[in-house]
C-alpha cells in the first residue's frame, strides 16, 4: 500500500530503535490520501517512480547524509528503480516482502488484475469504497473492524477510513496495480541487482503470494551476495497493519543498518 499512514508505527519505532539519531522519512503515493489533491488526476507505477525521484531531488539532493532506501511490497520494485539513479547517495536498500515479478499461480493477483483492466469495475469497486467512506465515521469503523479483524492496529484502521475509502485513491491503486501488473510479467533486472549485490537485503515471508520463497530463491541465483531472511514470526505481507508486525520489522531494518552503518553516540 503506497498510504504513508499505514507506516506510522514502524517508523516511530524505527526512529527510536536508532537512538533518534537518524531522520526516518514515509514517502506515500501521490494521490493515495484523505484529499485528493490531484484533482482526479490518475498514477501509472512509472510516475509513482518519478513522484519518488523527485522527492530525494527536491528534499535530499543536496544533503550530506548517506540514504538507506526502504521499499515494502511494489515499494521494492519502485525502491530498486529509485536506487538506479541515486547510486552515489544510497548506501544500502532493503526491500521487505518484495514484489518483483508476478506470480502465475496467484489467484489473488489474478482477481486484481482483472478488476483493474476493466475500467466499469475499477469505477464500481472504487464508488464502492467512497460509500464506505462516507458514512458516519463510527459506521465506517465498525465496518472496517469487523471485515479486517481485531488484530489490525488502531493506526491501520486509521489509514483505511481516512485514506483508503477513497473514490481516488482507490481508482489510483486499481490503476497503478494495472501497469505495475504490464511490467512485472518481465524478468527484474539481474544486471543491476548483482552489481549492488552487497548493498542490497531483501525479506521474505513463509506463504506470500506476492513475494513467494521461489523468488528469493532466484534473487540467490543471480546475485548470490544479497542479504536473504525469511520472517517466520508468523507475521505477514501486511505487516504494517499490526503492531507486532511494525515493530518487528523495523527492528529488522535497524539491525541491517546498525550493521551497515553504525549509528555514532554525539
């Protein structure tokens, strides 16, 4: 999910498992949010890649500190092409549940993908979840609640009633997972993975169809210098969606950057 509120636990306790020494930064999809600034506006993956490029120009470019790139799910694909044009400012790069390639076997992929191409049920299932939305914010969280479950945290909830219910951010996801869908029935590029093979690290989970182990297997292959974990904590592709999951994983990320480097006392 390109919402940046979705990350709110995990980034705070990234920062604080970095001693606070360390400026930890979400940068969401543009037109994934409560107001939709873009006017109807929709965004392919390609431009959601350059929305990123331009906000390390803008904000970061002239920066001395070194950059750790954090992408989780498509956010791994768009971190890798992100990292391709900063690789003198990015220093290492993780990608958490990675999606890089589809998988065939998906049913889930297949249902989405499908809903995306036609344009009547990307408007139906958008208009759909503006409903949702609209209702009296105690309706929409008992809704939420009670079709997500009592272990997704207060913040997710948060991020999928303010956010995600949506008509445009729903239309930019269908939209985007369409062209995200185009590209990754192609290979990743092996050719640039290993050459940053030692600035690189990937997580995996035991049963994600997103980002199955057959793909870190082939990441293994080709780039055998890569940092490969599995998570078997029981946590999940969305694990951003509960507390365990979002402190789990950052204290995952803060051990790979401790590692690659040391954050130094004042």
């Amino acid at each position: 999910m390109g919402i940046a509120a979705f990350y709110k636990d995990c980034v705070e306790a990234l920062y604080e498992n970095l001693g606070g020494q360390a400026s930890v930064t979400a940068i969401g999809h543009i037109s994934h949010s409560q107001k939709d600034y873009e006017h109807g506006r929709l965004f392919s993956l390609y431009e959601q890649i350059d929305h990123k490029v331009d906000f390390i120009e803008q904000e970061l470019q002239h920066s001395e500190q070194p950059i750790v790139l954090v992408g989780h799910s498509i956010g791994a694909y768009i971190g890798l092409e992100v990292f391709k044009r900063f690789q003198n400012k990015i220093i290492f790069f993780v990608g958490l549940y990675p999606f890089l390639k589809m998988n065939k076997s998906s049913v889930t992929q297949s249902a989405i993908g499908y809903i995306a191409r036609s344009s009547l049920l990307s408007k139906l299932v958008s208009s759909s979840a503006s409903l949702i939305g609209s209702l009296r914010p105690s309706i929409t969280r008992g809704i939420v609640r009670r079709f997500l479950g009592p272990s997704w945290s207060v913040t997710a909830v948060d991020a999928v009633c303010c956010h995600l219910l949506r008509y445009n951010t729903v239309r930019n996801v269908l939209l985007m997972a369409m062209t995200e869908f185009q590209k990754l029935t192609e290979e990743p590029d092996w050719t640039f993975i290993r050459a940053q093979e030692e600035k690189m690290a990937f997580l995996f989970g035991v049963d994600d169809h997103w980002g199955p182990l057959s793909h870190l297997e082939e990441i293994s292959k080709h780039a055998p210098r890569v940092t490969l974990s599995v998570e078997t904590e029981g946590h999940t592709h969305g694990y951003c969606c509960t507390e365990a999951g979002s402190v789990w994983v950052a204290d995952y990320i803060a051990y790979l950057i401790k590692n690659q480097m040391p954050v130094r006392n004042n």
